[in-house]
C-alpha cells in the first residue's frame, strides 16, 4: 500500500494507517484548536460541575478511547483534561490519557456494532461497541468490510478475531459522532434546553430510516442564496433524474436555486462560475491613464475563529494555539498573509470608460 519513491517524488504511504495519520480524526486528541475551544467553554461556563461534565461530554468523541475506557472501568465520574496529559506509567490514569491522545482510532470504528437503534439513541457518540471478550477466550471482536477475512494473524498478535460486519458499510457508523446534540446552558449554569449543533449526518440522510441519500442539501428547505452552482448544473437536476417519480422531483426542488439569485442569468448557465460587479466613484482627475487590479483571494479558517478562542480562553492552551499560529511561517507558501489567492486581473483604462 505504497507507491515507491522516485526521483522527482517522496514515497506515498495509502495504508489506512497512512490516511489516517495525517486526518483530523487521527489528531482529535491533541488538535490544539479543539484544546483552546475546550478551554474556552470551560471559562465561559464555570458554575457548579460544569467546567467537568463540558469536558467529560467533549472527549466523549474527541478522546473517546480513554474516555469510553475510563467510564466502563468505572475509574471515576468525569474525564477532563488533566487525565489526558497523564504520561507517568505509575499513574493509574496513564493509560486513559494515552487512549484519549489517540484521538479517533482504528479500534474506535472497527468495533462498532449496530443493533438497528433509532439515531437518536446513538448520536452525540452514543454508538456501541462489541463486548471485550465476546469471542471467548478473552478474544474481542473487531470488523472490516470483507466476507471472510484470515482471523489467525489477528487473534495470535491482538486477542482480536477480524469479522465481516455490515454496520462498517454504513454511514450510520459515521453518524453517530457527526450528529452533536448538547445542552445550553444559561449564565447562571442552569440548563435552558439542548440544541443540535452540527447535524452533518442528517444532511446526508434526511429520512430516520436511513433510505434517502440523495443529497447534502436535502435537509435545507431555503438553499442559501449566495452558494455557486456546480459546473454543469441545470434545472432538471442530473441527466434523467427529474423523470424519477418518487426522489426526481423533491431533489429538483431541493436543490434549485430560489429567491433574488433566479434573475441571476449567468448565475445559472452551468458554468460554475458567476459575474459580481462593484461599482466605485473615481474623481475625474485620478482617471487619466489609470489601472485596475482586483485579486480574489479564499480566506479559510484564521484570524477571526481563531481571535473568537481567544478572547474567552486565557490559559496555558488558548496560549500554545496563539503561539503556533503567531510563528507558523506561511510567506513564500499558497497562501501567504494566510489568503490563497483564486484569481487575479489587470485592466488599464484611457480615462474614457
Ligand atoms: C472513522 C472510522 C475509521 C477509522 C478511524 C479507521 N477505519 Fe478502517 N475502515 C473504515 C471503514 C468505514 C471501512 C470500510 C470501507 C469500505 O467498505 O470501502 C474501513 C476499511 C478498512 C480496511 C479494509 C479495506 C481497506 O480499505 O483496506 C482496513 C484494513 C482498515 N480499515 C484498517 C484501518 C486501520 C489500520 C485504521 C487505523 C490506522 C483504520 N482502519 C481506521 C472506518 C475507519
Ligand atoms: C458527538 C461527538 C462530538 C462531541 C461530543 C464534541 N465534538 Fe467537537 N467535533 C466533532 C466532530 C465530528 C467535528 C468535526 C466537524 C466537521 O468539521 O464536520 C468536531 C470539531 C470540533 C472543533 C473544530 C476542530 C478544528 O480543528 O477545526 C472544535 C474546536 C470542537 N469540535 C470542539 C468541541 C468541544 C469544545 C466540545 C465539547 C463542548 C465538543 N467539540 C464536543 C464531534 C464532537
Ligand atoms: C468516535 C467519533 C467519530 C466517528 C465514529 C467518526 N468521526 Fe469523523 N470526526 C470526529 C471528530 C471528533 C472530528 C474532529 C476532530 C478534530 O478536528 O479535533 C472528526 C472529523 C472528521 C472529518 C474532518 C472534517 C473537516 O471539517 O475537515 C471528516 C471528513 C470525518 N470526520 C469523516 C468521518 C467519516 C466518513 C466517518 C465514518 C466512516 C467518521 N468521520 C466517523 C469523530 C468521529
């Protein structure tokens, strides 16, 4: 599962170990931005036990190796951060802090089972996992995708018998930890309701019995009037599907642009593309032999998420997010000044037009 190197090029490791290495999801566990947000919400909400129970529900996806651990050995009532930077092997914690660190493992969804519970039973990283042991022998389960996998190379070197499993197929598998529901909190730290906060996992499948996947936007009722159409995009949605009697014609009016946008021609003509026109008063006498130059630049994440995280979080992981953000060193790369630059255009004009 690599591609040697070559001369011009460094090897390219496509393991899963290798995909999985550099994802967010490996990295849950010490994404220091999920530090500094997690420093932030305990701040912010400081009554009672809460600054405990935030960080317990937090790792329960973030560091949910240690943390599910943790609660099943019944090592305590909550697991916050001080466990996950636990490293001294005499610490009865070490091990917990060394799973959390771990971030979304292998051995978190490949021993997902799913017992066909309603999403709400398992969303907010409520899934469950087989037994420890359930092969006998202190030999646990673990499942992939094939019919039939070799189990002796397994059960000799990790106690774990590899087995087909069909809930690995599935996006529910995913949908547990990508649909978060938590409670809101007033200032005095009373509960005031719970509030979905990312429903990625609805978007893809709108419909609770998991049979509509037709499209991310299917749960949107008003398309935002600003998002650029694909490249090929048309009316009828994709070739022969507004012909489909049961999904054909929800997924057109799903998916079709509404409001001010229809008056938008080249907004719709499948060219993926659209026309903004800025209009600027000059004074006359700055126009002679002038030039214009625009630059369209895609700015992601920094500085205005970021300078969100601190000013509410003020200790040692806020600081460590601001430190590595204030040196990481972006000049000479795509995106300088920390702005990827899309396109950019000159025109010069005689003072005519
Ligand atoms: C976020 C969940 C998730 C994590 C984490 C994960 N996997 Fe998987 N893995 C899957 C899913 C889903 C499939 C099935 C893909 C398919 O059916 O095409 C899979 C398939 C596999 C397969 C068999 C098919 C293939 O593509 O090679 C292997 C082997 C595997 N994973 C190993 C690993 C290892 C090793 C790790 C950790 C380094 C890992 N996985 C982490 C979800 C995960
Ligand atoms: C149910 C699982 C779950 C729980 C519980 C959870 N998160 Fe997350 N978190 C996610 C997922 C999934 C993402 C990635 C979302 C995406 O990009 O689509 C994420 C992303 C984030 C990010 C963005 C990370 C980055 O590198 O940009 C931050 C910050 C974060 N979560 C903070 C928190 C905090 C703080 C809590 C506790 C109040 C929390 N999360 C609880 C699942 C969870
Ligand atoms: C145990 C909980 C859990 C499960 C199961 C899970 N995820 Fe995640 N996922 C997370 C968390 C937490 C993050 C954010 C990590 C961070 O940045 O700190 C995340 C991040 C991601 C991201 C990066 C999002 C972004 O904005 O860049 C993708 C993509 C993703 N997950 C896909 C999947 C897929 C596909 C599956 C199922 C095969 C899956 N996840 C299963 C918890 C989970």
């Amino acid at each position: 599962m690599i591609i040697p190197a070559t001369e011009d090029q460094a090897m390219i490791d496509l393991s899963p170990y290798g995909e999985w290495n550099w994802s967010m999801m490996g990295f849950a566990g010490r994404d220091p931005i999920f530090y500094a947000q997690l420093e932030s919400e305990v701040s912010i909400h400081n009554s009672g036990d809460l600054p405990e129970t935030i960080q317990n529900l937090c790792f329960r996806c973030h560091g949910v190796m240690g943390q599910r651990q943790f609660h099943l050995d019944d090592a305590g009532d909550t697991f916050t951060r001080d466990i996950v930077h636990v490293t001294d092997p005499a610490d009865p914690n070490c091990k917990y802090g060394a799973l959390a660190r771990e971030g979304i493992s292998c051995m978190v969804c490949h021993q997902i089972v799913d017992e066909g519970k309603p999403t709400q039973e398992t969303m907010t990283g409520q899934f469950d996992v087989a037994p420890a042991g359930a092969e006998g022998n202190g030999i646990s389960r673990i499942f992939g995708p094939f019919e039939d996998p070799a189990t002796l190379p397994m059960v000799s070197s990790l106690g774990m018998k590899p087995l087909h499993g069909e809930p690995i197929k599935t996006s529910r598998l995913c949908g547990s930890c990508h649909t978060i529901y938590l409670p809101i909190f007033d200032a005095d730290g009373n509960q005031v309701g719970s509030d979905f906060e990312q429903t990625t996992y609805q978007e893809l499948v709108k419909n609770p019995e998991n049979r509509f996947t037709t499209s991310f936007v299917a749960q949107a009722t008003t398309i935002k009037d600003k998002r650029l159409l694909p490249k090929g995009w048309t009316k009828e949605g994709p070739p022969g599907f507004a012909a489909d009697p049961t999904w054909g014609l929800r997924f057109v009016a799903a998916t079709s642009p509404k409001g001010k946008v229809l008056d938008d021609v080249a907004f719709q003509d499948g060219s993926g593309s659209d026309r903004i026109v800025y209009q600027i008063d000059l004074p006359e006498e700055d126009i002679a032999g002038g030039t214009v130059e625009a630059t369209l630049y895609y700015q992601s994440i920094p500085p205005f998420y970021l300078l969100e995280r601190f000013s509410t979080a003020h200790g040692p992981n806020a600081q460590r997010l601001h430190f590595m953000a204030s040196y990481l060193n972006v000049d000479g790369t795509p995106i300088e000044n920390w702005k990827l630059e899309v396109a950019a255009a000159q025109q010069a004009f005689d003072g005519d037009t």
